[in-house]
C-alpha cells in the first residue's frame, strides 16, 4: 500500500492532536502504529480511513487523494475494525456481513452469502454464523468484526486496537486471525498496544508520541530504537 | 421425576389455587354475597360490551397519538433552541406532578370550552394523550440512548447511505426496543382511561357503574370491572414481558 500524507494537522476543542504530520510510504504491506495513550494514533488511522477529516494538509492512500474523493466511494475500497463493539446486535452473525455486501456492494444475495460462509469457515466461524452478537464471546465478536471488514476484498484493512477490550487469552486468538491475514497478503494499517504483536506482523512500525511521528521504520526499529522516547516506551511496556 | 417445566406449572397452578382460596374467603366473609346477583346485567349486556369495546378503542388511539405527541416532544427536548428545550422539560414536569384526573377535568374545561369541542370521547383522547407524551417522551430518549454512538461510526466506515441507516440498522433496533415500553405504557393507558368516566365518556367504568346503579348492583357491577379489565390487561402484560425478553437476547 502507498501512504502520502503533507502537514496533517487534527485538533479537537483547540486541543492539538496531531502536529504537522508528513509521511511517505510505498510497497508496505503491513504498517503498525504504537505509542503511548494520547498520542493520536487512533486520530491518524480515522483520518485515514476518513471517519474524520484533518483541520489542514493532504492525505493520499493509494491513488486516493482524500480530500478529493467522494467519501462513500472511499468506503467502499476500505475496511475498518473497531475498538469493540460494533456488530450490528439485532442480526446474525452472517447477516451482519451480507447486509453490507447486499446494500452497499450490491452483490446478489447469492453472492453475499457464499462470500461471507466461505470466509467465515474459513476463519472458523461457521458454526456461529446464526448467532448474535450477545451470544459470542469477545473474541469471536472481534473475528466476526474482522470478517466484516475483508469481506467486501478492501485494498486496505484498518484496525483500531482491536484487541484492547479483550482479556490475554482472547487477545491471542483475534491477533491469530490478524496474522493469518498477512500470511494471505492483506495489507493492513493496524493501531496497537501489542509491541510483540506488531513484531510479529507489522513490516514497518510508526511510534508517535504527543501529536507527531517520533520514529518509523523497518520493523527492527523496535529492537534498535534510536530516539530516547522509543527505547523509554518499549522498556516501559516490556517491564510488564 | 418431574421436569423443570411440569414443576414450574404445578408452581404455579398451586400460586392460583392459593389465590382463589383467598377469593374464597373473601366472599364468604362478606356479609352482603347473599344479595349478590350478577344475572342482572344480563339486559345491559351489550351496553357493558360496547363500554369494553370503547376502551380497549380509546386505548389504542391513545397509544398511537401519544407515541406520535411523545415523539414531538422528544424532538423539542433535543433542540438545540433553549427556549423548545424548556418548553419540552417545563410540560414534562407539570404532567409528572399532576393525577391523570385532574388533568382530565382539566382538560374538558379549559380546552374542551374554548375550542368548542363537546364531543366528549375526542377530549377524553386529547386528555389522555396528552398526558401520556411525556411517557413517551421518556421511552424514545431510553431507546435511543441505547444505540452505541460507535455503531454510527460503523454504518458511516461501510458505506451505509442515511436511507439504508435507518432502513437496516437503526429503526429495526429501536423498534424491537421501544415494543415493551410502548405495550406496558399501554397498560397504564387503558387503566387510566376509567377516570374517562369523570368527563362522562361511555367506557367500561363509566357504563357498568351506570348499569349497577340502576339494577342496584354496584358491588357485582365491580366485580365485572375488576375482571373485564384484567382481561385487557393481564395479555398486555404478559405480551411486554414476552418482548422484553426477546429484547434481552440480542442486548
């Protein structure tokens, strides 16, 4: 994926949250943004899934010059998984995914279905698939919200630290799913508090810290940090 | 063995068995059941039907304006104009504070006067709906309330137009929310409508106490009350607790 972004600048109440943002990344299957609470990485990632848009500057994903294109048609390329808590809870589990299919990529109901039973097997979901979401565990909820989001085939997957609402165990088995995608080449922007995670599945890593990008690069940069906030951070999250 | 649900039915046949031993009592310690005649309605019958019948109308109507008034005064509530907020929380109050008798009364001098309404089952609904808005009120805020602000977030990230919004998401949600609320409301209306009697409206109360002072059978005339009331009232009860339930599932 390719990721152009000039001066983003994103306040909220007159509180600054993201400062003069530049970046320019290209070929990057898999990208990881890590930092402490507060440093606006969750704003990044709505803006660059257009949730939201930034007070100032450009931003491009892919060939998408964002503040030119017409949202919903930006949606349709993207997928997005939340925090927690966004399955739709009157449907099932399957008709949460062929909703979307059906209204808004306006496959037939056919179709829909056999997209969204195939990937939901896939993902060792299928016995679920009448359920809803109050009769799902987190984690399968957060699997389902992950099927969601690949089932419409997105040129990129974002995900909103889709494991901190979740208990250690049920955190393995949704960070499994997410490392089951890269090995099916999704590419994906994920915001995480999971640093051995990112290790594991991101290819290049953006630490941010109080509104600005402090550090980025090849994932090694999270065992050779090189800026004093990135070697804090990282002791401080593998003190625990 | 029994099962759990041959055990819950013994249960609760011996909770009605219980009951009617009570009922019993009662009768026979009452000193005047030798008088009791309730054969004497039978020539009022279809007055006393068409009593029933104009509540469980009345009701009905009530239920739906009320919804619809309710749903006004929802709106006003949310406004962002100060002065239709207070409008909305000040009328609010005042209903919170009042008897529905009183309103009623109320009503049919101060409205029913003025706007030359004398048809009184129009006035009695105009009262009763009235009074009920705010309940509504209530219901809507509860229901919208409880649509978690991340699944806007969701529907808007995955394209939904507003139509489909609404269309798939949000109506099928808070329909399914607001049935129990608006059933147990429903209740409290058709309750509430025997004060109707007090404006003269011809409902169940107002046409068995007129049967039972003439056929001088006031005390049978609230023993037919007391039953033909729970006869609305018991399936509507049992009808929002079943929804509540189904409610419950998916929560």
């Amino acid at each position: 994926m390719e990721l152009k972004l000039h001066n983003v600048n994103k306040s909220y109440d007159n509180k600054e949250i993201l400062i003069d943002i530049n970046l320019e990344l290209k070929d990057e299957a898999s990208i990881a943004i890590i930092g402490p609470s507060g440093a606006g990485k969750s704003t990044l990632l709505r803006l660059l899934s257009l949730i939201e848009k930034p007070d100032s500057g450009e931003i491009h994903v892919n060939k998408y010059d964002l503040n030119k294109i017409d949202p919903d048609e930006y949606y349709k390329k993207i997928g997005f998984v939340f925090q927690s808590h966004t399955l739709f809870p009157h449907l099932t589990v399957l008709r949460n995914i062929t909703l979307i299919l059906e209204q808004v990529h306006k496959k037939t109901k056919e179709e829909a279905n056999k997209t969204a039973l195939d990937l939901l097997n896939r993902f060792d979901l299928g016995e679920h698939i009448h359920k809803r979401a109050s009769q799902l565990s987190g984690g399968q909820s957060q699997r389902v919200s992950i099927v969601r989001g690949i089932a419409i085939n997105p040129e990129v997957l974002f995900f909103d630290e889709p494991t901190s609402a979740l208990d250690p165990v049920l955190t393995q088995e949704v960070l499994s799913t997410i490392l089951k995608l890269r090995e099916e080449h999704m590419k994906f922007v994920i915001v995480t508090h999971e640093i051995l995670f990112a290790k594991k599945a991101a290819d290049f890593v953006i630490f941010m810290d109080c509104g600005k990008i402090v550090e980025m690069g090849n994932v090694d940069i999270l065992e050779n940090p090189q800026t004093e906030e990135l070697q804090k951070f990282l002791s401080n999250v593998f003190l625990w | 063995m029994i099962s759990d649900r041959q055990k819950r039915i013994l249960s609760f046949l011996t909770a009605l068995l219980i009951f009617g031993l009570f009922l019993a009592l009662i009768y026979f310690a009452f000193p005047g059941r030798k008088d009791l005649e309730f054969s004497k309605f039978l020539p009022w019958k279809n007055l006393v039907i068409k009593g029933w019948i104009l509540t469980i109308v009345v009701s009905i109507i009530v239920l739906i304006s009320s919804v619809i008034l309710g749903f006004l005064l929802y709106l006003l509530s949310k406004s962002k104009i100060l002065v239709f907020k207070y409008l909305a929380d000040i009328f609010t109050e005042v209903i919170f504070g009042s008897p529905l008798v009183v309103f009623i009364i109320l009503v049919f001098y101060f409205i029913g006067a003025p706007l030359n309404i004398d048809n009184r089952i129009v006035l009695g609904v105009i009262a009763l709906s009235l009074y009920m808005a705010p309940y509504m009120k209530n219901v809507f805020e509860g229901a919208m309330e409880s649509i978690d602000e991340m699944q806007y977030q969701a529907m808007t990230v995955f394209g939904f137009t507003n139509y489909q919004k609404y269309r798939y998401i949000i109506i099928p949600q808070l329909l399914k929310i607001l049935i129990p609320p608006f059933a147990g409301n429903l209740t409290f209306i058709v309750k509430g409508s025997s004060l109707l009697n007090f404006i003269g409206v011809p409902e169940l109360y107002n046409a068995i106490i007129t049967v039972g002072s003439t056929t001088y059978g006031v005390v049978e005339g609230y023993i037919f009350l007391f039953v033909m009331y729970l006869m609305i009232t018991i399936p509507l009860i049992r009808l929002t607790k079943y929804f509540e339930k189904k409610v419950a599932l998916w929560n």
